[in-house]
C-alpha cells in the first residue's frame, strides 16, 4: 500500500508517503503560512505520489464531524487566515482518494496503538506539551469524537503552593495550558526548558500539573497507557516526576498493577518518537483505506 | 423479549424483568447483606421469571475485563464481605444465559443512551452523587472500560474560596467525592440536603465541585451529553448552578452550540429518573442477548 499522511501543525507542515506497516519511505516539511501557499505545497508534494489514501492529523479545533457542513475544516482557531478553512475540501479537489481526518493528537494516539508505545491495546490517552497542551483519546478501539474532540490541555488544575504565576491561557488564565505549556515554562523561569538544569525546581512543579491531568485522564479514562510527546517532554527527568505525582494522587485507589508496580511501564513517551505525528496521520489514512476500500 | 435487570448497588438491590424497549415489567428491592444471602434472594426472584439474558450493574470497584480469570468479580471494595466475592459466578450456576455486566454508572450511561436523555447519542457521561460519586462513560457508541473501568469520582478539584471542609475521602481527603457527596455536605453543613434550602451557601459551593468535575470531563471526553442523578442531584436549584460553572470554566473554549446556547439541554437528569439504574442492568442485558444469541 502507499498512503500519504500529513503532520498539519500550527508551526510545521510535514508530509509523508508510507505503507500499512507503519513505515514511513518519504517525507518533506516546511512552516505553516497562510493556508492557501501551504496547502499547494502540499498537493504538489502529492502529485507525483500515486497514494491510494490520505491520513490528515492537524492542529485545531477541527471539524470532525462527518454529518456536519464543515466537516473538513479547521474551526475557531486564532491563527491568522485559517479560520473556517476547508483543509480537505482543498485537497479532495485533486486526489480523488479516502481520507482520514482528525485531531494530531488522535491521530498520535492511533498511531502509537498501531505500532507504538501502546500498540495491542485498545486504548490510551496521548499528549503533547509543547507550545500549547492537546490530548488525543483512543478508547474502546476508537478515536474520541463527541461533541467536538477532546480539549484536554484546558483543565483546571490545582495550583501549586509554590507557584504564582499567572498563567498564559487567553481562555482560562491558568489552566493546564496557561500554566505548563512551553511559553508558560518559558515565561515564569526567563528561561527555555532546555536551559534549565534537571534538578531546576522548575522541573517540579512541571510536573505537578501534568500529574494532575493524567491523574484526571486515569481517573475518567482508565486508559491502557498515558503517552506524552512535544518538545517539553523533551526533559527525560519529566517522566519519574510525573510518575510519582500520578501515584501520589491516586493514592492507591486505582488497583491496577499497571499503575502500582509498573508505573515506569505505563507513562511513556511516544514509541514512534518524533515520528508519533506522521504516523498517526498515516494510521488515519490506512483506516481510510480499510474500513472503506 | 423477557430480560432480567439487577441493579446491585451498596445499599440495595433492585431486581426486575423488562424488555427491549426499556419497559419494567416487575421489580423487586430489598437491602444489600452479605453477598450469599442478598444473591439468594436475587436467585429465588429470578427462579420463576424465565429470563432469557440477565444485566447486572453492580457498585465496585468490578473486574470486568473478560480475558481475566476474576472477570464478574467485586474487587477492593471496603463493604464486609463483598471483596473478591465472584457475583456473575454465583448467578452464572443458576441461571444458564448471556449476562451483561458492568459498573452501576456506566449501566446507567448505556440505558440513558438507550432510552432516556441521552437517547439517539453516542456518547455521554453519567454522574451519580450520592453516598458517593460514581461516572459512568459512553464514548462512541461503546462503554468505556480501559484498564480497569472510570473511577471519576475520585478527581482532584480546586477548593472553594469560602471552604475550609478538609474532605472525607479515606484515600485522597479532599477529592470530588471526599469534597462533594451526600456524607460531606451533611459533614460541612451539620445536616441534611433536603434539610438545607435552595437558596442556603451549601449549594454554590457543591456545584462548585460537581461543575469542574463536569467540565474536566467535557474538555477530555467531548460527550454529547451530561447526565447527572443520584440523591444529591434531587436538588434541582442545583442544575441551573452547575451548568453556569461549566460555563464559566469553560469561558467559551469549547464552541458548541449544545454548551454555548443550549447548555440546559447539555446538563441534565436522568431521563429514566429513578429507573435509570434498573433500566441500565436492562440495558446490557439487552446487549448481551442481542450481541450473543
């Protein structure tokens, strides 16, 4: 098979061309601009690709209802011009192919179910902390839709008792996002995340407030695995401190060995590495091409 | 169809025949003892009522995990008696049909999509609060079990601003449930629910709670619905609170209709009333039968 997959981040556009084994055989990236100029170059890395399906995994809020009108588009997000733009409408004009579309951080969460961190299992919750915080959610087998999509990177943790920063969430101050996102980081320590060292109290109150949304997550969710990528997770000294936190929290109420003695086994970073978001998209397409080919 | 319903709770059992169209067409109450007795006299009810599936959704923590070797057993629960007893085991040497088994929540969950508030939807969330509190997932289409099954009682809210109430949780003092069941309101306030009036402190301070449990699950599940019962929820000054918590919390993130304009449609009780847990053991029964026979 040759299924195309596209990584449409706020910052980056990735594309790739891969099989259903999860390899990817050829990729290219470049920034996101308009939405216009990036999606032509889009099609034209397309072009010559002869792909039998396309996965899309993008920055939202998306539509990713197929009953609605504007299935396809990017809703209210507030980067300039792309704003009710019609992603796969744009691409369905010239590759008369299925398509997969959906959150990158679903897509992650189905690709790391297909061939990585969580592969066999039916469900996980996958995050990235970055510049902002998404939450993709695969339960029972299935990406989480509902209303919209899951906007996990917006719930409201508690504050640390050492901690007075303000938060950067134009929505919610110091939600999750406001407060542990990358620009959040930055701005309470007047320092990048790889500036600091790994015994920098920084590191700690990081991971108070990741601990606090997978806490949040296991205790909704009871997913089978807890994956968490972007650039912050970057910081390999993040995973026993987040661990710790999340057993701290559950106190032991959640009695699963998966959880009381395999901690280290369950909060993971992406299997796929940098690749999480690629292959997901590919995930998305490959399910594109099953479930309708 | 001639289904049987248990609805195995703490307190009490409710035992019922109905049929696939959510009707009860006979039921029975009486209180939870020790498992031998209580489920002789679940046996004698049903000895008589040729049931051609039984649904049974029981107070936990459950094993409903199907591969595993203690799948329709009571797990860690704290009641005498009832930890490691294996329910569907004891039923399963009377009675040989299908049996549906699940958390009392996430039964309720199933019978509201069926047929009550949340009927014609693939997802929603139930909320019981009461003695304690329980969640109870639908996430597209199917039942949310994962490693071991939701436990969103247990979240970690922040603290009022008014409240200095350290929280009755044996395991985590101050989470939603130690903070905001039926035991904690009368422990704040020195009595009873139905004993406070509508317009008494106690109540902005409980949909304080209840309302960023609903919106933490709103962010991470995007569910069609939030359905919320229990002896708590009889309270109906409460409803209009909760959904202008969630609205405030959620401060426009989330652009949805349902929320934005409609939210006293989003947040709602129990279509089924008190049949809700009756109706939720049907429910998988029904399921049950129908997936198998």
């Amino acid at each position: 098979m040759r299924i195309g997959a596209i990584e449409a981040g706020g910052t980056k556009f990735v594309c790739g061309v891969g099989n259903e084994h999860g390899v990817i055989e050829d990729s290219v990236s470049f920034p996101t601009e308009l939405p216009e100029p990036t999606l032509e170059r889009v099609i034209a890395y397309f072009s010559d690709k002869n792909v039998e399906a396309i996965g899309v995994g993008s920055f939202g809020p998306l539509d990713i209802n197929r009953d609605s009108a504007t299935y396809g588009y990017v809703t209210t997000t507030p980067k300039p011009g792309w704003n009710g733009y019609d992603v796969l409408g744009k691409l369905k004009k010239r590759f008369d192919v299925p398509y997969g579309w959906d959150t990158d951080v679903n897509a992650a969460a189905l690709g790391e179910a297909k061939w990585g961190a969580a592969q066999g299992l039916d469900s996980c919750v996958y995050y990235t902390v970055g510049t902002g915080i998404g939450v993709g959610v695969l339960a029972e087998g299935k990406l989480v839709h509902g209303l919209i999509h899951p906007e996990g990177g917006h719930v409201l943790p508690r504050r640390h008792p050492d901690d007075d920063f303000p938060g950067l969430c134009p929505y919610h101050g110091d939600c999750l996002e406001g407060m542990a996102a990358g620009p959040s980081l930055e701005a309470r320590w007047k320092a990048k995340g790889h500036e600091l060292a790994p015994d920098h109290p920084a590191w700690a109150i990081e991971a108070y407030y990741l601990a606090q949304a997978v806490t949040g997550a296991i205790l909704m969710l009871s997913p089978q695995k807890v994956i968490m990528g972007g650039g912050v997770m970057q910081q390999p000294q993040l995973f026993p401190l987040i661990r710790e936190e999340v057993r701290r929290n559950l106190a032991g109420y959640v009695n699963a060995p998966a959880i009381l003695s395999n901690i280290g086994d369950y909060i993971v970073p992406p299997g796929l590495g940098s690749r999480a978001g690629l292959c997901g998209a590919l995930a998305l397409g490959l399910e594109a091409l099953t479930s309708r080919g």
